[in-house]
C-alpha cells in the first residue's frame, strides 16, 4: 500500500461507501452536541419521525450560553434559558448523555471531551462548532457542522464528505522564553494566513510541536480552524497515551494497551504525499497577538503597528485601515504600552489547568491595574476544582481577578460576559472578528501568560519583562 | 428544501475579502430555536447603524438591492464560526447564490443543505460580475443551474463547478439524509465490522 498520512489512515478507517462522484459517507465515532447548533436538527428529527442513530456514541453538554457566575441563581437572559431547556428536554426524549449545567463535569464542550475520554486518537469526531478541530490534538479527526450536518449525524451517525487534501506544517526547534503554544499558532496563522488551510486538513509536526503538552497541542489545533483548515492533526504519542490513560470513558486494562497498538499504526508513513508543507523555526517566534479583526494580522508584541500605505494592492489598503480605525490604533504605533480595558483568560483555546498555571505565574504576587476588569473562565467544573486544589484561585483573586464558572462566557459573548461598544480586551480566546466579544468591542488574541501580564500592567506588555 | 434550477435575480456586489460568519451573524443571534426570522439581523453590523436605524451606505439597505438574491463577494466568505445560522440568516434575507473566489469549508457546506448555491469563480470574473451589480435597476444576473452558467447582463455565459451529488441534491431539492439512508444496510455492516476490529472502542452511557 502506498505511503499514506495520519489523516488518510484515519479518513480510510471510516469510510463506510464511497459514491460515484467521489463523496463518501463518512462514520463518526463520537458526536458532541451543545444547546446552541442541536435544536433545530432535534426538531428536525421530530419532524421527520427519525429516531437518533446512536445516543451511546452522542454526549451533549451546555457551554455557549451558560453564566459564568453564581449558579444557585436562575439564568435572567430568557433566550440563552430557552435554549438551554431546549437542550435538557431532547437529550432526554432522545437519551443523549448529558451533563448539565450543575455537573462537577459541565463545561466548554471542547475541554470536556478530552477531559472525560470521550474523544480519543484515532476516532472521527464532529460537532456542531467549528472549535471541534481542538479533539485533533489527539491524532483523531475532528471537525465542525452546521445544523443540517448534526441532524445527518443524529440520524445515520455519517457525514458525507470529499477527502481533504493533506498540509503539514512543521515547527522545529525550541520556543523561547515567554512563547507558549498560543504564540506558536498565532505566528502559523500570521505566516500561511486565514485561508492557507482551505481544503486541508493539517498536520501539526516538528520538534516544538512534539514538546508540547497536550493542552498545549489542543491549543494549536483549536485554531487550525482559524487557519481556514477544516483539521488539525497532531500525531498520537506517549504524550497522547499517558494523557489518555486512565479518563473516565477511556479504554481500560487490556483493551488500553490494544488502543494503544493501533493508536501507534495511525501515524504518518515516512514518504507519504503532503500537497503542502511549511516549516517555522520556533526561536523565531517571540511573544505573539494580534493587531486587527482577522487571525492573520498577528505580530511581535517587539513590533510597530503595519501601515496600509505601504500596501500596494488597493483593497487590502483599505481593509487594513478599516481594521486600523475599528481597533482605535495608529499606523507605526508600537503595540506594547496599549492600555486595554479588560482582560479574558478562558475559552477552548486556553482555558485548561496549563493555561491558568501560565497565567497564575505572572499574576502572582502582583495586582490587577486599576480601571481593568479581568476575568478567568476555567473551561470545566474539572478544571475549575483542580486550579482550586493548587491554590491559583487564591493567587488569582488575592490580585484581583475575577474567578467564574466554566463556559464559552467572552469569547463570543452570548451570555451576559460582553464588552461595551469601544473596549479594548486582552484575550486568550481565538477569533478577533469585529463585534465578536460584543458589539463595538476591540480583541487583542494572545497567550494566557501575555493576557496575565496585560492585565498587571494595565496594557499589552511583553511577559518577558515580567518574568 | 427549497429546489434550485435557475434564479434570475438582482445582485449585490459586497467587495471584501473574509466577511466572517461573525459579520453575517453575529452570536447574540444565535438563541433562536428555529431557522427563520434571522433576515432582519443579516450583516447586522454593517446595515445598522448604533442608534438601530439602517445605515443609508449600505448596499442591501439601498434600492435595488434590497431585493438582492445573489451577493458577489472577494475571497474566503463565510470563515470563522460552523453557524448555519449564517446560511439562514442569508436565506431569511432572500438570498439564493453566493459568489466569490473561495469559500470556508463549512460554511460552502452548509449553503448546500440550505438550497443557497454558492459558486467560486475567479477574482477577475468576480470583478466583472460587480460591475454588473452596480447597473441599478438593471444588475439582474441569471444562475443556470442545469448548465452551469451564469448569465451576465450583456448574455455573456461564465461556465462554474459543482460536484454532481450536490447539483443533483439541489435541482430535486432532496434532503440528503434521505439519500444517506438508502445505504442504511452498509453503514450496519461498517458497525458490525468496526465493532470487531476496535473490540475496545468504548460507548458512552451515564448512570
């Protein structure tokens, strides 16, 4: 047999048909399912008198609307309760698994399935958010769908699908100080830009890549999406088993160690065919966020803000200084001393345990600048218990910090957690769209140690000078 | 699902590059319930202005183009966010195709399940096809489906690309779990197949 990739082993592992046109009905193993993309593919069911295929490989759970303070207390915002209701009366009509929202195990959808062992290498898993791509940094095949494809999902528990083409982007080397897996994407995305992966599934490969933690990985695959990429890939390996090993819905004893065999078969053939490859060094990338309303405008927190005059091609000239004035900069500022307003650490990007650890080592010991409100969102009642356990709660709140729920809460503001119309916001989450944390609201992407030191400094600062 | 054949219609040039499923929807909009009556909120931020009243500037708040069924948009539309709120918002709007260079994966994907039929054709081709749009009254493309081509004011015929599945889904207006569970009896053999070679692959179920 050919040489082939991780993501043709595991494409090929499930494909059930292919049709003449080269679609193929593609089986997924696990099914994740949240309050705001299901309801109308359950009533569509209903509609259609469709039974939901396989409620045992289906786990749902409520994040995107969720408040992220006191839970004793009922939601006030009536939709975000209606489609949280919505979501308990179809998981039980249905018999999905569900964990609500009073669950120790709630949380933001793309921490819980790793976190459980729901989601696991080698699997295909979908869900209706495009963030799905987070599961990749298991070596599984995970991707977002729209509503109709969850109900393609629930009712035949396939998706149709054209293989993608296959990328892998390569970091070699080691990060310096201050650059965490976050720097790292966000240098890829600056460098292959917001559609370099349309089409692709990418592999994430090379020595910086295979350093990193888990948490770590899951960070960079979380944000393929961003990369315009429909996967994120890193191959499974003893880091990914000793993750593995032991969570809740993960394969024990014996059927472990036969996981583990066949986990190991999945990864790249030496020669197999790549239609693109990048490498970056990583002691090239210094501490990384982003200037504008798109992913890609990314630089150094050393740099200056580019200026559209010196573009050539005039509607990127223009969509440049469009950027420039929504975000409240100037052309040649220096980006480091920008005061910012509020700060976010949370979202599937960087809202595990290793990221507050990040944040918690700058905060330490330091207090949040007066006028900047700062938030920490855990992304799980898990991980919310553990930060509590090592005592970064204390260290959070003794400098100021907020220490909520877990939930999507900022990243996209559908519950109360929102800015106001001219806030510029330190944020660890993954989309810088205009209006995205709220309406007229400014985001600044970076790690969760650089959006710690924001928030003491009062501005975007390089970590490195607090460290 | 609504059939596509051919589509004659007014067009709306939108010249930008990335418009997000963000910017077509934006998320405080997304805790419906059901897939209509998400229009009124299509490009939200853009048509509005802070105060809630329309904002004269822009092209789907002006004649003719209120009434626009085809966009023609730069590259990468629809990047971001798996919504197919974004595809209904559109379809809510009124409309039926999109145009543009190159589309997100899943947002391509979801115009599909929705009847909309979006078509890449290179940026020059989409330049001219702006011209067209900005003739007034007169900016009416037709989309054939059937042949592939779309008709430019001037007859001008620019052939574009489909797979054969889909175009055969949204001429009939099939519902394509439909068609998925014609192969009902090969996605059971799969599972009986899978569940032997991956005798360790656990299900899931709660006490």
């Amino acid at each position: 047999m050919a040489a082939r990739t991780l993501f043709d082993k595991i494409w090929d592992d499930h494909v059930v048909e292919t049709l003449p046109d080269g679609t193929s009905i593609l089986y997924i193993d696990r099914h994740l399912v949240h309050e705001v993309t299901s309801p109308q593919a359950f009533e569509g069911l209903r509609l259609a008198g469709r039974k939901l295929r396989h409620p045992d490989r289906t786990v749902a759970v409520v994040d995107h609307n969720v408040p992220t303070s006191d839970r004793s207390q009922p939601i006030e915002e009536a939709d975000s309760r209606n489609q949280i209701e919505t979501l308990e009366r179809n998981v039980k009509e249905f018999g999905v698994p569900y964990f609500p929202l009073l669950s120790a195990n709630q949380g933001i959808v793309h921490v819980v399935g790793p976190e459980q062992g729901i989601s696991l290498p080698g699997m295909t898993i979908v869900c209706g958010d495009s963030h799905t791509s987070t599961h990749g940094a298991l070596g599984s095949l995970a991707f977002g769908i729209g509503t109709s494809e969850v109900e393609h999902v629930m009712a035949t528990q396939t998706i149709l699908q054209r293989p993608a083409k296959n990328m892998r982007v390569n970091v070699e080397g080691t990060p310096g100080a201050g650059v965490s897996a976050k720097d790292i994407m966000l240098a890829i995305i600056g460098h292959i830009g917001t559609a370099g992966g349309t089409g692709h599934v990418i592999e994430f490969a090379g020595s910086a890549i295979r350093g990193l933690d888990m948490a770590g990985r899951m960070t960079i695959c979380n944000m393929a999406i961003e990369a315009g990429a429909r996967a994120g890939l890193v191959a499974p390996d003893e880091t990914t088993f000793e993750y593995v090993r032991n969570r809740p819905f993960a394969p024990k004893g014996e059927g472990f160690e036969q996981a583990v065999a066949y986990w190991k078969s999945l990864a790249t053939d030496g020669g197999a065919h790549f239609d693109r490859e990048v490498t970056l060094r990583a002691e090239d990338i210094g501490p990384t966020l982003t200037w504008g309303t798109s992913p890609e405008t990314v630089l150094a927190i050393t740099d200056t803000v580019p200026d559209p005059a010196q573009q050539t091609d005039e509607g990127v000239k223009a969509q440049m200084q469009r950027m420039l004035d929504y975000m409240g900069l100037t052309a040649g500022q220096k980006i480091a001393g920008t005061p910012v307003d509020v700060v976010f650490i949370g979202s599937c990007t960087n809202s595990r345990i290793e990221d507050l650890r990040m944040a918690a080592q700058i905060a330490a010991g330091r207090k949040v600048a007066p006028g900047v409100r700062a938030m920490i969102v855990p992304g799980s009642g898990n991980v919310k218990r553990q930060a509590e356990e090592e005592g970064l709660d204390r260290i959070f709140l003794d400098a100021g910090f907020e220490w909520r729920e877990a939930g999507c809460s900022m990243c996209l503001g559908m519950n109360p957690d929102r800015l106001t119309p001219g806030q510029r916001c330190a944020s660890t989450s993954n989309r810088n769209f205009e209006g995205r944390q709220g309406p007229g609201g400014r985001t600044h992407l970076l790690s969760p140690a650089m959006a710690a030191a924001a928030a003491v400094t009062g501005c975007l600062t390089d970590v490195r000078e607090l460290a | 699902m609504e059939k596509f054949v051919t589509l004659s219609a007014i067009a709306a040039a939108l010249p930008e590059a990335n418009i997000d499923t963000d910017k077509i929807i934006p998320a405080r909009f997304l805790k419906t319930t059901q897939r209509t009556g998400l229009g009124k909120h299509a490009f939200d931020a853009m048509r509005y202005l802070p105060d809630g009243t329309e904002n004269p500037d822009f092209v789907l708040n002006q004649q003719p183009w209120r009434k626009a069924e085809i966009l023609v948009t730069y590259d990468n539309l629809g990047c971001g966010s798996s919504r197919e709120h974004a595809p209904w918002a559109l379809l809510d709007f009124g409309i039926r195709c999109v145009i543009a260079p190159s589309f997100a994966d899943i947002f391509f994907n979801n115009c599909f399940k929705n009847g909309i039929l979006p078509i890449r054709l290179p940026r020059e081709i989409c330049d001219e096809l702006m011209g067209d749009a900005q003739m007034g009254s007169n900016a009416r493309l037709t989309v054939d489906l059937p042949r592939q081509v779309v008709i430019r004011p001037n007859g001008e015929e620019v052939p574009f690309e489909i797979d054969a599945f889909r175009k055969h889904l949204l001429l009939e207006g099939l519902d394509d779990i439909g068609q998925t569970l014609k192969h009902e009896a090969n996605i059971t053999t799969y599972e009986k197949r899978q569940d032997q070679a991956k005798s360790w692959l656990p299900t899931i179920h709660f006490d």
